[in-house]
C-alpha cells in the first residue's frame, strides 16, 4: 500500500498558490498532450523553448520520459526538482518494462520522480496498472494515458499540502531477458488464439451460508450453472420476507448484452428460474442492491449511459422505479454505497477517458443524504492500481472494521478478489490495506473470480470457467 508523506525541501521556498512555472525539456509526446492541457488549466506557466533561453529560475523541469543523465544536465532543476518517470520500476523504456511485467505476471507500474542536486530522488506518484499479457501495446499506451496526469496530480497535492507530497514506492525487480520476454508475450498471443479459437468463458455463480470474513466458495450449498448460451455473474444475495434470493447479470453471448435477472434460492439446494428484473436497451451488470429505511433500492453499473441511477423497489423482484441521478456523463463500473460516519460515500472506477484503463483508477464521492448532492473526494482517484481498485461487491463491517471487497485485474479482467481493510474514509483522506484474497484457483477450470457479496446470513461469489465453443450450438 502506497503512504503519501508530507515533506518540505528547502528548495520549496515558492507560496504553494502562486503562480508555478514549469519547463518542459522537449515538446511533449502525444502521449503527455492531455497532461499539459490539464497542466495549463491549472493556470500554471508551461515553458516549452527547446533548449532554454535563459536563466529565469523554475518551479519544476519536467521530462516526459525516463531519467536520462545528458537531459538533467542540460536542463538543470527548478525549485521541485527534475521530474521524469519510471516504468516497471526501473529507468527503461515503457514497452520494455511492460514486457518485463508481462513476462513476470505482475501488474505495470508507472510513477513520477523527483531528482535534486544532491541526487536524491523521491517517488511523488505510483500507479499500477493492468497489463494485458497478449496485447502489451494497448497496455502501455492506458498506462501513458493515466502518467500524462500524474504531474497534475502531484501539483495539486503540492497547493494543498503547502509542501512536496511523496509515497513511499513499492519496489520492484523483475530481472528478465529481452528473448524470455518476448517468448512469455508470444506464448500468451498463442494461448489467446487458442481459446478464441476453441473455447468460450463462462460465468457461474455459488452461493453459501455464514459470515466467514472470506467464505470458502467450495463449501457452497449453491451452485447456479447458466445455460450454455449464456453467462451469470456479478451475484448479490438479498433475505425479503422469508425468502432467499440472488440477483445477478445475465449476458447471453448472441447480444452481449447484459440484463439484471432475480433467482430464488430454496432449502434443498436447489434454485428458481431467472426472473427478469431491468432489461433496457444498454448494458446492465453489478445489481448492487441495499435496504435503507424499510425501503430497497438497486445501483446497477450501467456504463453505456454514463449515468449513476439509483432505483427504488416498487414490487419485488420485477419492478423499480428511478429514484434519483448520482453522476452525469462519467465512465464508470461497478458503483457501490456505503453509510458511514453520518454521510453516504459512492466509491466507483472510471476510466477510458483519453483511453485511461476502467480498472485502474477508483474513486470516491461523498453525500450528507442518499439523495443529495453528490461531492468529488478532494483526492480523487483516491487509489491507481489495478491490483485491487475496481470494487467486487458490498461493503461490510465486522467487529467494528470495515471492509471493502475488491477486483485483482492486474494481469486481466476480474483474476481474483481481494479484500481490503478500511483504515481511513473520511472527506480528508482514504486508505485501506489488504488482508485477503480468493484466487481463481478453488475450483479446477476456474480462471477468474470476481465478486464476494453478502446479505446478512448468506454470501456469493462468481467464477468463470472455459467450456468448448461447439457447446453454444
């Protein structure tokens, strides 16, 4: 877990609020354009004379790029220092270090640094994120999208805190050849062929009862196997009336397109038909359902319109009118309540804007009411890494502690599910740790497992497995 650490340097003389100047070392790639435009919004002064003209003192000299020696001595360092970037951890170029961390099967780290004239260097921003082993291209060019914003991110904390603000960076050493890795990415293109080629994925849900902190998913008493020309996934179990049931996505592979289905659950370990609950015309998954005084409300992930709605049960299971808009024109998944502390906080991914990764990047907003007006954490994205970002299903406390279930889509969509202890969720700040996990691996063919929800006596989770393509016909 990455601690942000206040630090003044006696070079960080400047009133954090007055005008900064920032020298760019070349003019920027195309993958750092949205970061300077975010740059000038800020209403700082971006210096891009190539080589500099004169000797006028700066505020930072930023490099787009790895650390390179000849650059630093041409440019020199503005009062923060010389910012430039790592990848993978280390000072290589970023599709070099993408292949490393594929061949590894990590995630891919970016982070900007910070060098002195003493040669002392501070880590100001540290991100993972997700890394498609057979397309190492896509990955790079997410991860660049998301660094292109980190200098803005850092400069902000900097007006905020009234000083630097480092992280304490996660080290890394992967130490491969260029021929391993090269062989590792061709051998996942091959497997991918492979399956696209001969297999289908197939979410299944298992549904169990008790409140271990992390259930046992092969101690189950329910096992919902979809039919062959479909998938179920994203499973939330609700207690109404006596009854058990379990909402959930429903995707038949013929529209991929997702609806939101109710199944119940009976004692014999058997379960009900899907009865549908929401099926407009876009995309729905993640039913993420909540009671609140005598009430029950659904927050589905309905991305494609980009729009966060809250719905309210008017019959159940069948029938939901809207109950109010939370977020407008956001690129979102998974959205997910919690009531704490006296406010509602909403945490979320978003992403694809200027092509950042929907997995990476989480973030939170806060509301006095459920209906309220809704406010962005002032350190949004308040968590960069993909490793376990993406909420994975309800919120939870225990014993007094809270929990936050996560997705690990470091090395791909939905790879396991982490649970992370809340250490801190106030409108100042948020951090949380990691105290476990379930890997795919509790069930042989199982490949990805992405959700662990609760009702108050019952838990879910979902798997997803590979079935021979001939099986849809």
């Amino acid at each position: 877990m990455v601690t942000q650490v206040g630090v003044n340097f006696k070079m960080n003389e400047l009133e954090p609020n007055a005008m900064l100047k920032i020298r760019l070392t070349a003019t920027p790639p195309d993958w750092a354009e949205t970061g300077v435009s975010a740059l000038r919004q800020m209403l700082l002064e971006i210096l891009e004379k190539n080589p500099p003209i004169d000797d006028a003192p700066v505020d930072v000299v930023l490099h787009f790029g790895n650390y390179s020696e000849t650059v630093n001595q041409q440019y020199g360092y503005g009062r923060l220092g010389f910012w430039f970037f790592r990848f993978g951890g280390q000072d290589l170029d970023a599709v070099r270090a993408a292949r490393r961390a594929a061949a590894a099967g990590t995630a891919f780290e970016t982070s900007l640094w910070a060098r002195f004239p003493d040669g002392h260097c501070v880590c100001l921003y540290q991100s993972f994120g997700q890394l498609d082993l057979f397309a190492i291209g896509r990955s790079v060019a997410r991860s660049l999208a998301k660094a292109a914003y980190f200098p803005e991110r850092a400069l902000l904390r900097y007006r905020s805190k009234g000083a630097l603000v480092i992280c304490i960076a996660e080290e890394l050493a992967i130490c491969l050849s260029d021929v391993a890795c090269y062989l590792a990415e061709l051998g996942a293109i091959l497997r991918k062929a492979a399956h696209m080629l001969f297999k289908h994925k197939q979410w299944f849900v298992v549904v169990g009862r008790g409140q271990d902190l992390i259930p046992d998913p092969n101690k189950g008493e329910w096992i919902l196997n979809p039919p062959a020309d479909s998938f179920w996934a994203d499973p939330f179990p609700i207690e109404k009336d006596g009854r058990v049931w379990i909402l959930l996505e429903v995707l038949p592979f013929a529209t991929q397109r997702g609806h939101l289905a109710a199944v119940e659950l009976f004692a014999d370990g058997s379960h009900g038909e899907t009865q549908i609950i929401m099926m407009p015309e876009s995309h729905l998954s993640y039913p993420f359902v909540f009671g609140w005084q005598g009430e029950l409300y659904l927050l589905p992930e309905a991305g494609e319109s980009r729009e966060v709605t809250l719905w309210k049960c008017e019959q159940f299971p069948s029938r939901w009118t809207k109950a109010a808009t939370l977020l407008t024109d956001v690129c979102f998944s998974d959205p997910t309540l919690i009531e704490h502390g006296g406010r509602w906080w909403l945490f979320l991914t978003i992403g694809e804007q200027e092509g950042i990764c929907l997995q990476d990047e989480l973030h939170l907003y806060y509301a006095d009411s459920l209906f309220g007006r809704w406010t962005p954490h002032i350190e949004n994205p308040i968590k960069s890494d993909a490793r376990n970002s993406r909420p994975a299903g309800n919120m939870f406390y225990r014993d007094g502690v809270l929990y936050r279930p996560a997705q690990d889509c470091a090395t791909g969509y939905g790879k396991a599910t982490v649970l992370n202890r809340v250490d801190r969720l106030d409108t100042e700040g948020f951090s949380e740790t990691p105290v476990a996990r379930i890997d795919a691996g509790w069930r042989k063919g199982c490949l990805c497992t992405h959700t662990l929800s609760r009702s108050e006596n019952y838990w879910a989770v979902d798997g997803m497995h590979l079935l021979p393509r001939w099986s849809l016909f």
